[in-house]
C-alpha cells in the first residue's frame, strides 16, 4: 500500500499557509499574554518556549507524523497535542479580551492595569482554560447518547429501524473496547439498517487494524452501508477497499442499492454520494455525482441518502432524498465555534432541518477526530430513525 502522506495534502502555497497560521498564533500568544508582564526571566523563557511548541503543533504533526490528520504517532500525543493548541486558543481569546478592557479603563478611568494584576489575570485566565480543556476532554471521551426520531409517511417501510452514525474517525487513539462498546450499543437497538456518513477512519489499515477490525461485529437485518467521509481521502481511500468487504460494510459513494425483504417486496431506496474532498486531494476518486447515485430510482419507494457534508442537503433534496443523513461538523463541539462551523456548512451544524417538507439529520459524530478532541456542549450521538407507514 503507498503511504499517504501529508506531501500529498499540502503542498506548495498551503504549506507556507500552515507556517504562517503557526506563526502568528506564537507572534499573537506572546505579544498579548507574555510581553508586557514582569516575571521570573527562566518561567518566561519556558513559557515562551512552551508557546512556540504549542503554536507549531501541525508542522511538528508533519515532521515527526508524517500526516498532519492521522499523525503516526501514539493517540496520547495527538489528542495531548490538539488538547494544548485549543487551552491555548482559549487564553489568547481571554488575554484578546482582557487587553480591550485594559485599553477601556487607560482611556475611560486613566486607570493604567499594574503588573502584579495582569500576572494575576493570566493565571486566572489559564486556570480557566486548562478547566474547560479538561472537561472538554473528558466529554469525548464519553460514549454516544441515542437519539431518537420517529418519520411517519404511508410510502415507509413500518416499524424499519434505521441507526445511523458517523465521523467515528478511529485511529491510533481509539482502543479495540471503545468500538467493541459502540458496537454493543448499536446491535442492542436491534437494526434493520446500520448505515455510517463517513470519516469512519484517520491513517493507514496496518496501523488501526484491530480497532477497526471491530466494526465486523456490527449486525443489522438488511446490513451496514457506507459513504466516504473527507477523512478516507486523506488516507488514500482506495486503499481501505478490500478492508470495507472483509467487515462487511458496503460502501455506496455514487451508487445505491434497492433495500428488499425476504418476500422480495422492496422497502426502501438508499443513495450515497462521495465527498467532494475526492477529486481534490485523492484523484482519480470522484466528488459527489448525483446521476449516478439516484440511477433506476423508483419514486414509489422513499429515498435515503447518505451524504457526508450537510452543505449537500439541497441537492439531495433535489436528487429525490425524501430523508438525508449526515455528519461532517460534529455538532459544533465549542460555543462559539458552533456558529462558526455552521457558517462553513450552510448554516447546518446540528440536529433536525427540512427544506421543501423534506428532511435531514445532521448527527452530531459518533466519536470524534483526534486532532480537534473537544466537546463542551454538542455530546455524541447514535441516531435511531424509526419509520412508520401509519
Ligand atoms: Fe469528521
């Protein structure tokens, strides 16, 4: 198997991209949290340091991973490494905000902030982040909630169980018992269909093998289905081919498969696109291509479409979707960033939304990527869909 590097991801002027973004965050980091205080030279000098490793987490990825979004590394580092870049976005945000307030008070009470208080801002501040870091941490380390939905429309299949997950994004950190656990909690629902929206891995086979393995115990009536998520691109998505056959997952990038009972009565139509990320980064893969997944639809049958990125929801629902399923954002994981994730997506970060009667499910990520490994207020999510014809 070639080895997927971030050689192929990020070349050129996206390279220079990742060196800027770092030096800025370390620039910013120091002028407005260390700068200006008086402190020991020997602590400012470690803090400085610490900045600078911190800042340049994704080249030091690179360097020593060989991949920026499935580093070759042990899981502790990539997570420890994501868990420090965001506690120390959460202090430059608070040091951005206690400089405005500094700069109110000069200029409104001429009231210039002594050193002894901006020291003690800082740790204040810092206390906070590392706080909300660690809870953060811990919540996605937690084991997905289920969610239920109950669609009633007379062209259903009754009483058909969907479950649906997504961005499980197993990788070095993901240990054999945490799939072994989802997939307990999925197979206790007792599904008609199990379908996954994508990033389902982060890396090579060889590396993830017995955590992936896992998935072979998943076990729905009529099957597990799947869609490519941006993340199999970015590990050389033609390469997990045979893996997903062996596991018993069929994948349906651009193609569809007529869900049929043992009588022979067909039940349902499911749809799958790819994700645009294909062309782009894993050629010759192909983006999204709604011919080819809705051929030899029959309209008297509901369609489901599986659809990595919620930003589709409108084609799909152009394409015929009665009900799309998705993923991508992973419901928006921080206040804050949750509205800036839903900007990047048209407006879809999370939950339940219709356009023109029909509807989407936007799961919120079954487990979550490890180099963003933060949840404060968006939980995992199992989704169960029940379909009733009356
Ligand atoms: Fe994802």
């Amino acid at each position: 198997m070639d080895e997927k590097t971030d050689a192929n991801l990020f070349y050129g002027s996206q390279m220079i991209v990742l060196y800027i973004f770092a030096l800025i965050q370390f620039s910013l980091s120091y002028i407005i949290l260390l700068r200006q205080i008086k402190i020991n030279r020997t602590v400012k000098i470690i803090l400085t340091l610490l900045f600078l490793i911190i800042s340049f987490k994704n080249p030091l990825l690179l360097i020593f991973g060989g991949n920026i979004l499935a580093p070759q590394l042990p899981g502790w580092v990539v997570v420890g490494a994501s868990s420090a870049q965001f506690c120390l976005m959460v202090v430059l945000c608070l040091g951005i905000l206690s400089e405005i307030f500094y700069l109110f008070f000069k200029i409104a009470c001429k009231y210039r902030v002594s050193n002894s208080h901006r020291v003690c801002v800082l740790c204040l501040d810092t206390l906070f982040a590392v706080v909300i870091t660690c809870i953060g941490t811990y919540n996605a380390g937690l084991p997905p909630e289920n969610i239920f939905y109950t669609f009633t429309d007379p062209k259903y299949p009754d009483n058909f169980r969907i479950v649906h997950i997504t961005d499980t994004h197993i990788g070095t950190n993901t240990s054999p018992e945490r799939i072994r656990n989802l997939v307990k909690q999925i197979n206790d629902l007792h599904p008609d269909l199990i379908v996954h929206t994508g990033d389902i891995i982060d890396g090579r086979y060889e590396a993830i093998a017995p955590q992936v393995d896992e998935l072979r115990g998943l076990k729905a009536r009529y099957g597990v289905y799947a869609v490519n998520g941006n993340h199999e691109y970015y590990s050389d998505a033609a390469s997990w081919n045979d893996v997903w056959g062996k596991l018993n997952i069929r994948m349906i990038n651009n193609s569809n498969v007529t869900i049929t009972d043992d009588s022979g009565k067909r039940l349902l139509f499911l749809a799958g696109i790819s994700d645009p990320q294909a062309l782009r980064v894993n050629p010759p893969e192909q983006g999204p291509d709604y011919v080819a997944a809705t051929e030899g639809f029959d309209r008297s049958l509901p369609m489901v479409m599986l659809s990595h990125r919620p930003k589709e929801f409108p084609n799909c629902v152009t394409a015929g979707a009665d009900i799309t399923l998705s993923g991508h954002t992973h419901g928006g994981m921080v206040p804050g960033l949750k509205q800036l994730v839903a900007l990047l997506n048209g407006g879809y970060v999370s939950g339940y939304y219709e356009h023109q009667g029909k509807k989407m499910i936007l799961n919120n990520g079954t487990i979550l990527w490890a180099g963003f490994y933060i949840r404060i207020n968006d939980p995992a999510q199992v989704v169960v869909i029940d379909l009733k014809n009356r």
